[in-house]
C-alpha cells in the first residue's frame, strides 16, 4: 500500500467526497464487499448497504455501480 500512497493522495486531492473519505480513513477495510468488474471505469458494490449514500455510486439492475475514482484505483491496483 506504501508504493500506492502518492497515487491514493494524488487522486483525494482531485476529488469531494460526501462520506469523507471514510474508505481511506479505514485502510480500505470496508471495501471488503466492493468487486472489481471487467469495465474499466466502475467496481461493483452491490453488497455494500450503504452504496446508496455514496455521491459515487448508482443503481444497475439489482446492483450499484460505483465510479469513484479512489475505489476504481484501489480495487483495480491493489485490492486484486
């Protein structure tokens, strides 16, 4: 996580977040229930009972899309 920690801050600094960064805060911790998907741009929390507050993330069928860029990131680079 150390080598991605430029990245990660680099990412924060060039977004808002509703929930503030509470993600981050946790040492990504309650991404637990988020997946990597095979489009580029999303993760999949479709687990996640809170997806809905998230200014990020959007209903899909039965499922919620997220498109924040620090859960792209971290999913996609590290979490794999």
């Amino acid at each position: 996580m150390v080598k991605h920690k430029k990245q990660i801050e680099e990412i924060m600094s060039n977004m808002k977040c509703n929930i503030n960064f509470v993600c981050y805060k946790s040492g990504f911790k309650n991404l637990k229930n988020v997946k990597d998907t095979s489009l580029e741009s999303f993760v999949e929390c479709s687990n996640h009972k809170n997806a809905w507050q998230c200014e990020y993330s959007f209903l899909f069928g039965s499922s919620y899309l997220c498109k924040c860029p620090l859960h792209v990131y971290v999913l996609k680079n590290i979490k794999k």
